[in-house]
C-alpha cells in the first residue's frame, strides 16, 4: 500500500514566511472565478484574464480582459475590463492555443459548464477577440454524438495520433441521476483548422473528470511512455493512464493502460507534475479537497510507474471548506518560485484555500535535504468566502510577482503583491 511520511505541521498555527503581501487594489468583476495572466495583445506586456460564473440558471456569463496589467496595477479602482466573452455559461479554465495548432495565433480556449441546472451542458469553446472583435463570437470544437451534456475543465494540447497536428485532450464529466457521477478522458482531433467544427471526438478511458496532466515518463529500460494523470474528484482516485504505442499515438485502444496511484483520501482535486525536492525527478503536487481537514500531498514518481509503489507524503492539512454538499478546500495549488529570492533551492507553493477563502503560502522546512518533506504554512491573505483559481507573475517587472485572487463571493478580483 501506499506510504505515508507525515509532515510536522500543526494545522492550527502557521510559521511566519520571509515573504508578506499587501493589497494593491480591486477590479470589480462581478462572480470572478479563474484568472489567467499570459502575454497575448502584445509580445512584451502581460494581459489578465477572468472567468466569471453566476449560479443563477438560464443565464450566461461574462470572460474579462485587462491589457496591459503590469501598467495598470496603481489604478486599480478606475481600472474597466473589456468583455471579450458574453454568451458561454459557466466558462472555467482560459488559455491561449498554440500558434502552431492550425496555423492561426490569437485563438483562446474555454472550458464550460458545470453541476447547475441549465449550465451542466458545457463545451471546448475557443474565441478570438484579435479577430472577432468584443464580445468574441465563440466556436464549440467539442461534441458527443449522443447528445449526451457534459462540463469540462481544462485543454491540453497534444498531438494523440501522429498526425502533425495538436489534438485538444480534456476531462469532462456529466450527472447520471442517483447522485452519481461519470467521468472520461477524451481528445477532439484537430481538422487542421476550425471550420469544420466542432471535431472528431475519441474516446481514451473512464473516469478523469476535471483536471489532469499529460506528462512523458521513462522506465527503468529508457523506455520514453506518453501517460495522462488525472484527480478525479468524484471518483475520489488519482489515476496514471498510458499508451504502448512507442510513438506516443492514443489510437489504439487495446494499448492503452489505466493504474490507480491512490484513493480513499478525499476528493482529489488538482495536480502538477513538478520536481518538487529537487533529487532531479519529477513528483507529483495533488491537493485534496474535503469538506473538513483537506490537505495537500505529494507523490514521488517511482523508477517504475507501472509496478511501483508511489510513496505519499502530506505537505499541508487542515483545510475546511465548511459543512454542506459542494463545499470544500482547498482548491488548486503551484510551484512558485519568487523572483526576489533566486537562491531558494526548493520551489514554494501557492495554493488557493477554495471555499475556505485563503491564500496559501506551503514552504519547506529544509531546502536543501532531498529526503525531508516537511512544509510549514503561511496564511498570506484572505478573502470572504470562495476563492476560485489564482495566478502569480511579476506583470510590472518590479522582481516582485503580483498574486490576482478571484474572489467569488464579494465579486471582485483582488492584487496583492510580493513587494515591500
């Protein structure tokens, strides 16, 4: 079975960090839910993006767009955010898609839907306000042949069959009655560009349902393996799938694999795939959202990833997300390391609490020793009720990142900084 190092961390009191916040202000963004921060309207400026969602049925929501945030982070509060996005309901993750993907640059990705009646019909949308103008006029590129609704999460993009051309692969899930919930990995292979669409879509596995990760890993032979990892949140399992195929093609069925890393441990909720001791192999970053006593674990990834155990070690516990279906913390977590300290040897981890409204700082106690995986936690800032999906950049190029906090409940985005 899986092992366990516990962590000495006293969920009731938190160790001091080197590194404080404090506000630089609020964009008024009513129902904010994830953030992004990429380079898109200009090469060398960051842009900040917004998702928002209204649990309110039979209405649409609202994808914010702020050029140019590093310039803009003294005005905050006269700060306007362009809608580029007004008629997807319950948009999530946003992302830009590869150049390279059909040849085209400024097309974003969306992920929508979700558990709440007239909103758990989601899609892949992609938009592209360079071109379409504001609001964007979306394209599904997603769809089930049986009619079936599905919500979806998150798009990686990765060429599954060989063919030159980056698939969009996603976990999606959907509400089966009885209060039971199915989930599946699939891939919508790209027709090279998108008219036709939506696209053709392939069946991998069952199960992953929200997020995932795809990630290359090599066998003690040097055996290069293509696998998919995926907390599946209502399964509550953490789960590793992979092709045979030496080329890294999904087309086959009968190649594919499917192992259960863990389970019964709460709702496993996010993950990255990370070096997170820095021994020179990649580990695995998973938060587990519970409604009391959540935590976040780390998996070291074993020379075998097939037959090996996968020891288990918990960074962080004592999350509560509060009583009632839903509820839960924490939410997503990543690796971070801060400009202003380039000696740390170990990355840092910023982690959204979710439903219990906090940002997280999770720290090693030992930065160097290879072996030692005990973390303090560092309550940085707090927000009143839900927390969605955080980002960290140093948008100003000040060598200090700004941290934007959707804060759901208030309905608004808050910037703090890293900066004295």
């Amino acid at each position: 079975m899986i092992s366990v190092t516990i962590a000495f961390l006293l969920a009731s009191s938190f160790s001091a960090a080197a590194l404080q916040t404090r506000l630089l202000g609020t964009l008024q963004i009513e129902f904010s839910a994830y953030t992004s921060v990429f380079k898109y309207d200009s090469p060398d400026k960051y842009d900040l993006f917004v998702t928002t969602f209204d649990a309110m049925p039979f209405t649409l929501d609202d994808v914010h767009m702020v050029t140019d945030i590093g310039s803009k982070l003294n005005e905050l509060e006269t700060v306007s955010t362009t809608i580029i996005s007004d008629d997807i309901a319950w948009p999530n993750e946003i992302e830009e898609i590869p150049e390279e993907a059909f040849g085209e640059e400024g097309h974003l990705w969306i992920a929508s839907g979700f558990l709440v009646p007239t909103k758990h019909d989601g899609a892949i949308n992609t938009i592209n306000p360079k071109v379409d103008g504001v609001p964007a006029p979306h394209t599904i590129i997603s769809i089930d042949p049986g009619g079936n609704p599905w919500f979806y999460h998150r798009v990686e993009w990765v060429d599954m069959n060989n063919d030159g051309l980056k698939d969009a692969l996603t976990a999606r899930a959907r509400d089966v009655g009885g209060g039971t919930y199915v989930g599946e990995l699939v891939w919508f292979e790209n027709s090279g560009s998108l008219n036709p669409a939506p696209w053709v879509p392939h069946f991998v596995i069952d199960g992953p349902d929200c997020y995932f990760r795809k990630v290359e890993l090599t066998l003690p032979d040097d055996t290069t393996v293509h696998c998919v990892i995926s907390a599946q949140y209502f399964s509550e399992q953490l789960t590793i799938a992979w092709t045979d195929d030496p080329n890294g093609s999904w087309t086959d069925p009968t190649q594919t694999h499917i192992r259960v890393i863990d389970e019964g441990i709460g709702r496993y909720f996010d993950l990255e795939v990370a070096d997170l001791n820095m021994d020179g192999r990649l580990d695995l970053l998973v938060s587990v959202n519970r409604n009391f006593n959540g935590t976040l674990v780390a998996y070291e990834i074993p020379d075998n990833f097939i037959k090996d155990e996968w020891p288990r070690h918990l960074l962080a516990d004592g999350f509560d997300g509060g009583p009632g279906e839903g509820n839960g913390a924490p939410g997503s977590g990543f690796t971070f390391r801060p400009a202003s300290e380039p000696d740390r040897n170990k990355p840092l981890i910023l982690l959204s609490g979710d439903d219990d409204g906090t940002l997280y700082m999770i720290e090693p106690f030992d930065d160097t020793d290879v072996s030692n995986w005990n973390y303090f936690t560092t309550a940085l800032w707090t927000v009143s009720g839900t927390l969605g999906g955080i980002s960290a950049m140093d948008v100003d190029n000040d060598g200090y990142e700004e941290v934007f906090l959707p804060a759901w409940t208030k309905g608004e985005t808050q910037i703090v900084t890293f900066a004295p």
